[in-house]
C-alpha cells in the first residue's frame, strides 16, 4: 500500500487575519535588498555545490595521475589542453578556446638511469634536465670530474682537462638538515605578519643581472662542449633525496649540445667525497629523452560564463597548467588548476547569471617565466616598449618586462576589472594579497570574502606576491590578486620536486578552495562598482641611484 503524505492545512489566527486586514498587502523590498538576498542565495548555493557535490579531487586526480607532468609543449601537456577544455565545454561554459604564443619544443622522458660503477655500485637518485639532449643508444659511461663552473671566469681554470668527462659543474655545499618543521599552517600572527606595505623596487641593474645569470646555463654547455666533455650533471639545491630536473633551453635553435642530469645532494656529495680522496668515480648515465617539434606554439586554455551586461566588462580566476617532470604536478600546479576548474563547475551548476562575464584561464609556460600570462597581457591588456620595438621571447620575455617602457593600454585594457591567481599548492584559502592596494580595495575584497570568515578566508594583507601569473597585471595597474593559503609542506620540500604527487593534496582544503573562489569570482561579477585601479605605471626612478652593481658575473 503506498503510503500518501498529505499537506498540513493552514488555519488562519485571529489575530494574524485582523492584522492583514488593518496592514494591507506586504510591501515588496527595495530593490538593493532584492539583490542582497538573491547575491546571498546564491552563496548557499555555491557552498552546497562546492561541499557537497565536488569534483575537485577528481578533476585533480586526471591530471596528475592519468595525464602526469605537463612541461610546456610536451605530449602529456598537449593531453591537459584538450582534456581540460573538454571538460569545462561538459559542464556548459561557452567560448572554450585556446591561444597560442611563441614558445618552442617539446620535451620528455620516456625513462633514465645514473648509476656509479665504481669504486663499487650504486644507483642514484637523478633525474635528466628538461630540454637537454639523449645519451644515445647505449648507455653514457665515462669518470667524472669536480670543476664547479659559476661564472664565465672559472672557464679559464678548467679549459684542457675536462675532455671525455661527466663534469660536475655545481659546487657541493654543505648537508642542510630542516630545523623547523615542514608542514605548517598559518596563525593569526603568521598573517598578521603579512599585512605590511612593502615599498615597490626598481633595480635595472640587479634585474640585468638576474638575466646574464639566467643565460649562463647555454654558456656553460658550450664551453663543456668545446672542451670535449661527455655530459654535464647539477646538484639538486634541496636535500632530502629530492630532484627537481629544472632546465630552461626551450627554444628552438636553444637546445644544449650535451647530455644532463640533477644528482641528489646526498648522492652528489658523495662523488664529490670520492673524486677528492681516489679515483674518480664512473657513470653510467641512462637518458632516454624525446623531442616534439610539432607545434612551436604554446597555449593558454580560456572559457567563460558570458555576463548579462556586455558593457560592464568581465572578472577572471587562473592558474597555470604546465609543470616540471620530475613528479606529477600536483601541488604545482594541478591543485591550482583543479580549484579553478572546479570553480567554474560550481558557478555552471548553480545556474547562475553574473552581470560581468566569468573568464576562466589555465596558464602554460608559467615555469619557464610567466610567458602564457605575459602573452594574454599583450594580446589583450597592453603593449610594454617602444613604438615598433619587438617583444623578446623565452626567458627574455621575463626577465626584461618590467623594463619596458612606456606602457599603452590596448582597446581591452579596462575590460578586466579583477584578476585572482591560485599557485602556491593545496593548502586553505586564507585570504587576499592586496597587492599594497588603497583602503578601498581592501574594504571591497574583505566584503567579498566575508561569506567565507567561518571557513576560515578572511584575511585580505597588503602584502606583494612575486613569482606568478598575476604579477605583469599588477605591473600595468589591473587590479590582479593572489590568495593567500596554508603553505602546507609546499615550499619546503613539494615544489617542484620529485614527491610532488596525489598524496600531498589536502581534499578538505582544494574543495573549501574551488568554494572560496567561486563566491569571490561571483562577487567581482556582481559588484556595482569595479574595484578602483591605479594610475597608469609610468617608468619610475631608480631606487638606489648611488648603488654600485655587484661584478661576480
């Protein structure tokens, strides 16, 4: 027998009868308050979706244990480009494309090998640098020798001795064991401490310098490669067993001429202890590496909730998508990637209708110095130079950006009216970096976060971030922001290196996350008034005008 619920009946008090009756009908809201109940709506909405139905970890989990590392322009990054945009244009976001920019090749490892043979054997830990070339058919085997190389000066002190050779070229420092722990996450003070101005630099020399030394890596293998050196190995700059594999010759035309490997500290120093009371020790280098030069081009995924008033502009959320290989990209930066996707899943599910559009971006050639955010800013924000003067490619592009003067905004440069960045691992939504934003964008960011107090986003610091896709927004006055999150185990042993897997995301914190963002974007999208942006930057005066540059090229 199927059992019938019926509806209570309604019975009318007295009282509340004579009450309608001496009132009238209820008055309908204002309309502010129309919107404030339909914004907060909204919010419970994005919540339930966010913590109850999420997808976060599952989208993380393609791209870091199905796909894999995802170094800009190999096989497993083209992969992500055309999965990720699969899977925003599945959950009904419009104008799912890709854009293109000058990049060069392709590169990855189809499987290595670095052992010593003698004095006795072992295998190491060690991993080929990215964008450098095969050993060839038969495994690399030769002795090595010590010559740290630094600077174009040491070249003289090693020319004639490193022929048939694996140099290594890093100076061996001293074992560095952790005296803080690794894990942490952020108190009170912690982020007090980051509510500080910070008085903005400007060092063309320093930042010149920064550039020669960036350069040095293609010097170096052309010295050992005139020299008659067999391959050249680095020591991994973090203990622990950890390698990064970090190499930045992507371009085409750039590719060194010698084989390379990162060698873990505790292994590296170890050969280095050998070399200097024996024989020098031998290598057997295994470096099975690929080329794919079938698309110069690189490219930044983008997708969109289309607004309701095209006039009033649009609010972007990004993260960028390419990684380094010696692990799966988890933290760096599948997580980011993840919460922005799932970000944009939220906001589809919800069915809502934001005024401004909702762009949504995954980065490539972030590792390789912001190139992917770098080329969006030029295509659509503005143009950095002189009238007619070419923009530098690779690791140029980065490093002599802020240089370039004057800057022009182009036709879309006010469209923007708020960018929020997501890269430093899986840790909790903490809050807003202000960017040394004034007191109304401050109080503007703090009303955005304040759904999200009791999950513990609340913070907005005037604090600078460096190092990501925000930052060349920042620098031509858009008002563009990177959160600020636990930082978990990230900096201290995650980033960029070989442990950087699946088991290092925290699924509570990557689903209050994706939550977060989606009310923040929501809030951006809905806002009366944009955020207010700064003067147009103009070439500013040199710091320190009476500092000496520093000569250890």
């Amino acid at each position: 027998m199927k059992f019938i619920k019926r509806e209570p009946v309604l019975r009318r008090h007295p009282l509340f009868a004579a009450a309608v009756m001496v009132a009238g009908p209820l008055a309908p809201l204002p309309l502010a308050a129309q919107a404030a109940a339909g914004h907060d709506a909204a919010i419970a909405r994005i919540m339930d979706q966010g913590m109850n139905h999420s997808e976060v970890m599952t989208t993380v989990q393609v791209l870091t244990d199905q796909i894999g590392p995802r170094l800009t322009n190999s096989p497993a990054m083209r992969r992500a480009e055309t999965w990720t945009g699969e899977r925003f244009a599945a959950w009904g976001l419009k104008n799912v494309h890709k854009e293109g920019f000058p990049f060069g090749r392709g590169w990855s490892i189809e499987r290595s090998s670095v052992r010593m043979v003698s004095p006795r054997p072992i295998q190491l830990t060690a991993i080929p640098v990215a964008w450098t070339p095969a050993t060839g058919p038969t495994p690399l085997t030769a002795p090595i020798i010590v010559a740290p190389l630094r600077n174009e000066r040491d070249f003289a002190t090693w020319r004639g001795k490193l022929r048939g050779r694996i140099v290594l070229v890093s100076q061996p420092t001293p074992p560095r064991d952790p005296e803080t722990p690794a894990f942490r996450r952020l108190g009170g003070e912690d982020i007090a401490k980051l509510d500080r101005y910070e008085q903005p630099v400007n060092d063309p020399a320093a930042e010149a310098k920064e550039l020669r030394d960036a350069q040095f890596e293609a010097k170096r293998d052309a010295f050992l490669a005139a020299e008659g050196a067999v391959a050249q190995a680095t020591m991994s700059y973090r203990d622990g067993k950890l390698v990064s594999g970090e190499g930045y010759l992507f371009g085409t035309g750039e590719t060194p001429k010698l084989p390379a490997v990162q060698i873990a500290a505790e292994d590296y120093r170890r050969l280095t202890r050998l070399a200097k009371t024996g024989p020098a020790p031998v290598l057997e280098i295994v470096s099975d590496v690929r080329f794919d030069d079938g698309d110069a081009q690189a490219y930044n995924v983008i997708a969109e909730i289309p607004g309701t008033d095209p006039k009033a502009g649009y609010v972007m959320a990004g993260a960028h998508l390419d990684s380094w290989v010696a692990a799966d990209g988890a933290a760096d930066n599948g997580a980011g990637s993840a919460m922005v996707m799932e970000a944009a899943r939220i906001l589809a599910a919800t069915g809502v209708r934001p005024r401004r559009t909702i762009r949504f971006v995954l980065w490539a050639g972030e590792e390789q110095g912001l190139l992917g955010s770098i080329a969006y800013v030029d295509r659509h924000l503005a143009a950095r130079g002189k009238p007619g003067e070419p923009m530098p490619t690779g690791l140029s592009a980065y490093y002599t950006y802020g240089q370039r003067w004057p800057i022009v905004p182009r036709a879309g440069y006010r469209d923007l009216t708020a960018y929020f960045n997501i890269d430093n691992g899986s840790g909790k939504l903490r809050g807003l970096y202000a960017e040394n934003g004034g007191p109304a964008t401050v109080s503007t960011l703090r009303a955005w976060l304040s759904p999200f107090a009791s999950m513990g986003a609340d913070a907005v610091v005037a604090g600078r971030t460096d190092g990501t896709d925000h930052v060349f927004m920042q620098a031509i006055g858009v008002p563009a922001f990177q959160f600020v999150q636990d930082p978990l185990d990230y900096g201290s042993r995650i980033h960029h290196s070989a442990i950087d897997t699946f088991d290092h995301l925290k699924a509570q914190d990557m689903r209050q996350g994706s939550t977060v963002l989606a009310g923040v974007l929501l809030a951006a999208a809905d806002a009366d008034k944009a955020l207010p942006r700064p003067p147009l930057p103009t070439q500013p005066a040199v710091t320190d005008p009476f500092a000496y540059p520093e000569d250890n090229d």
